[in-house]
C-alpha cells in the first residue's frame, strides 16, 4: 500500500553482506532503528551469524527464494557480474512493485545487463555509494563510512520518480551528504578519474618501490595516505577496472600527460613552470576542498 | 660546560619561525617546558610576536646578531637556499661548540653548499623531520605534526658522536618515533620516491582533472586522500624538485613503467595480471603498516 507519491518500505532484504551490505545494515539499523525488517541474504553461514547477533538484521537466509517476496526493497551488494544471475534466478520471486538498487562502481557494463533482463513488476533505481572500505567482508562493514559521503543515481527512463525520490531520502536518512542524479556515461567517465585512476596510481606508486630499502623509516603522512587505498580488493577492482577500460584509459593518459609536463619542468630545472603548476594544484585542491564542506552541509 | 658524553643545552635559537619552525617552538615548549631558553629570529615581526604570545618562545629577534652568541642548539628552519646566506652573514656570531641543525628535505645540495663555509668551531648535523603541513606560515605550525614521525640524520664524518646522541634523543624527546641515520646518497634517492614523487602525482592527478565537471559531487576518500598533499608551497617545493632532480626523475619513471604496464593489462582485460599487480600492492602496503606500527612503539 502506498501513499500518494510516497513509498511503503516494509522489508528491505540486503543481497550479500560483505563490506559494503554490511555496511547498509547497520546504517539502516542505527539510522531507523526497527522501522524496517531487515533480511540479510548471503550463502557464507558463519556472515549471517554475525549480522544476526550484531543486530543488523531481523533474519538471515543463504537463499533469496523464500523471503524475497516479501521484500518491499532489495539492495544488491554484490559484486558486478553476480547480480544479473541473481535475478535470472529469482525472476517471479520478487514482490509485485519491489524496488531495487546496487552499489556497482561503474555503471553502464552492470544496467546493460541487467536492462534487458529485468521483470516488468520490478523497478531498478541504480545508485552508487562512494563509500568504502579496502578490506572486505563483514567484519569490516561500518555505518560510519557513509555519513557526508556522496551518493550517485544513474536513473533510466523506466524508473518512477517516486522511487528515485525515496533512494534519495532513504539514503540521506543513512547518511550520505550528498545525492546527485547523473547519466550512465558521464558517470563511468568521471569515476574512472576519481576513483580508478587513484586506486591504479596507489597501486603503481608501491609496486614502483625498490624491495630492500626499508622505505618504512623514510616516509612521511603523503606516503601513508597516496598509499593507504593500495591495499585493494582484487577481485572487485581488476573487473571494475576492465568494465570501465576505455574511460580509465583515457583518465590515465590525461594523468600521464601532466606528469610528463612535470618531468620536463624539473629536467630543465624550469621553476617557473613548476611554481605555475603548484599554484594551478594548490587552487584546485582549495576550491575543492571548500566545495566538499559547504555541499556537505548545504545540500 | 659539558658533561661527559652529553650536550649541555641551555638555550636554544629557531632561525625562521615559519611552520617547521613554529612546529619546533611549541614542541620544545610543550616536551621540555622551561628547561630551555628559546630564542626565535625571524624578520616578520608580528610572527616574532604571536610566538610570543603563544608562549612558545622567550625572546624574539629580527636580527640573529645579537643573540646568536648565546645559543648552544640552532635549528634552521629557512627555504634551504637560504641557509648558506645565513651562515655567511654570522660566521663570527655563532657560539664556540655551538650545535647546528636543520630541517630541509633534499640534503646532498645543501650540504655540499654549508660545508665548506662552515666556520671550524661549530658543529652541524644534518637532520630531516619527515611531517610537515600543506599550508605554510607560524598560523599552521603544531607540535602534533611530530607525533610517531619518522626523523633522519645524515652523519657527516666531521660530526662529534656527542651531538649526533643529542640529535637523537632530543628528537626523540619532542615525539619523533623512529630516528634513523642514512647517508647523504641514500637518503635523497629515497626520498625522491616517498616524498617529491608523492607531492608530483597529487600535483599532477588534479591538475589533469578537466574542468566543469564538478568533480566534487563524484569524489570518495581515495581523491580526498590523494590531492590532500596538492595544496603545496610552491616556493619550498619547486626548490626540492630541482636539487633533486636526477633522482626526482629516476622515481618518477619507475612510478610510469608500472603504470605503463598496467595500462597495457585494462587494454587486453587481463584480468589475471591485473589481480597480480593487486595482490602485490596489497601485501606491500600490509607490510608497511604493520612495520610503521611496530617500530613507531618499538624503536
């Protein structure tokens, strides 16, 4: 039953309680206490377990089938590739009217799969929380990471705009700072620059060390944070990386560029430039920096 | 006077109380409280009078002619090139048996240009603080910075054993966590690659953001952490990326290649050379912390 333009959440089952489903279920839980009915589907007992007894969720199943139907919200922490089999398997186990969402990095490899596939009593608002952690599994899940985070929403055509409009609540009542509505590609273009592009250069940055040299002793706090996001979840971002291949190219070359701009500066020894460069770096960080904390509260 | 083995300090002069230097007056305030006299010279009088104000030193001075006489410990905390122009201009003001020290980053340029210039009756040990804050200027400078950093000293051969153990323990004293001593060669190659190449990319990685695309709204903690360090002094910084040029230079191609061969893995989505270079970075990065924990409360 639903009020006029307003969505009735009841239940909302979370698919996959790693990180970032774990993650949900506490904020959910902290945020609206016993408001919802909170099921955790997820096939690792021993995970279920946990969210049960930290009381992040009312039940647990290592099967969707037989409480999907009752779910009024279905948030899929999965990785990428698995959601579409998901919903290939659970196509008339899904309640008439649900809403669902995700948490897929990159957008466009993910919503043309899952498209084409997608029961016509369902409707898939997809969002991304810029949010995380580098560890992964539910050990490692905090409501914390979402509070003043950004969250995007890619929305279709198909979507109903009452639907758009509860995730944007639903997820400002978590937390998140920020909600911006945005297109498939400009999303995957911009987030290969924001956030692939900075895990391939963390990454590049400590494989790029000497071994041996005992670099612990000789590094400062911009070692510890160009490092800190190198600590990397494989599987999750070789195919985040893959699926977003062409934009991430580009993004790096557009990196390369500027370090090799820098590279002559500081073989001609041509402080001019390198002070200009500085300065156009120190600018942008500002502007950045007080954009973030005036959005943060304003929007 | 001197006890066997052990520096007798009594009073110690800062030269520029910019924000190492500040850094340095409230850290000797707060660990060592009145045991020193600390003297600060620098030509900006009102940061003279916030020090002051601050209870961070007990005299200020424009000029160090005056007051140098009485100081047993110097710490430099000029732009590295002005270093030798100081010394040059207070030869004969320097205490006998004075202890010298400093703070800049690059040390092989610096060296060799105080050296030779240095008057026989003083005795200057090299040193690098590796903390530091973006922003410049007495208004940012704070002892917490100091707090479990790494601290470097490059032994010359000219130096007495007794004032390197000052160094040392002094260091050590205002909360440095580890102290190493490396050579002059080694300590610029590697800080090539933790410091100047760090600062490079942050540099680089903002500045080949195109504009108007609001990036803002599309930023998780990975971007924030990694232009933190963008919001750089220009002056300081171009003058460490040219004195360290070769080696500057030698990183930041290190650094390409594993880009470069990272590229080629999102080109042919291989995904498996993808995985690996992960997993790499991930245990490298482990590795680091937990040998950064261990020795900040072992050493």
């Amino acid at each position: 039953m639903e009020n006029e333009g307003i969505r009735t959440i009841k239940t909302i089952a979370i698919i996959g309680l790693g990180v970032v489903g774990g993650s949900y279920a506490q904020a959910i839980r902290l945020s609206c206490g016993h408001r919802y009915k909170i099921i955790g589907i997820d096939t690792d007992e021993l995970t279920l377990k946990k969210a049960k007894q930290l009381g992040w969720i009312d039940q647990g199943y290592k099967d969707g089938k037989e409480v999907l139907p009752q779910a009024d919200l279905v948030i899929f922490s999965l990785y990428p590739v698995m959601i579409k089999t998901f919903i290939l398997d659970h196509l008339s186990y899904f309640k008439e009217g649900a809403l669902l969402t995700d948490a897929t990095g990159v957008k466009k490899p993910c919503m043309e799969e899952v498209l084409p596939i997608l029961p016509s009593h369902v409707d898939f608002v997809f969002g991304h929380p810029m949010a995380g952690r580098e560890k992964s599994g539910i050990d490692y899940a905090s409501a914390q990471v979402f509070q003043g985070a950004n969250y995007l929403i890619t929305p279709t055509p198909l979507n109903k705009k009452e639907n758009i409009d509860f995730i944007e609540s639903f997820m400002r009542s978590l937390g998140f700072g920020r909600v911006t509505q945005t297109t498939i590609d400009f999303h995957d273009e911009i987030i290969s620059f924001t956030s692939q592009l900075t895990h391939a250069i963390a990454v590049s940055l400590i494989n790029s060390d000497r071994e041996g040299r005992e670099t612990v002793r000789f590094i400062g706090d911009s070692y510890r944070d160009l490092t800190r996001i190198a600590n990397i979840n494989e599987k999750l971002w070789s195919e985040l990386f893959i699926e977003n291949a062409p934009n991430l190219l580009q993004s790096i070359e557009a990196f390369e560029k500027e370090l090799t701009l820098m590279k002559a500066a500081i073989a001609n020894k041509d402080k001019t430039s390198l002070e200009k460069r500085f300065v156009e770096a120190g600018k942008r960080r500002v502007a950045l920096e007080e954009a973030d904390y005036s959005l943060k509260y304003k929007d």
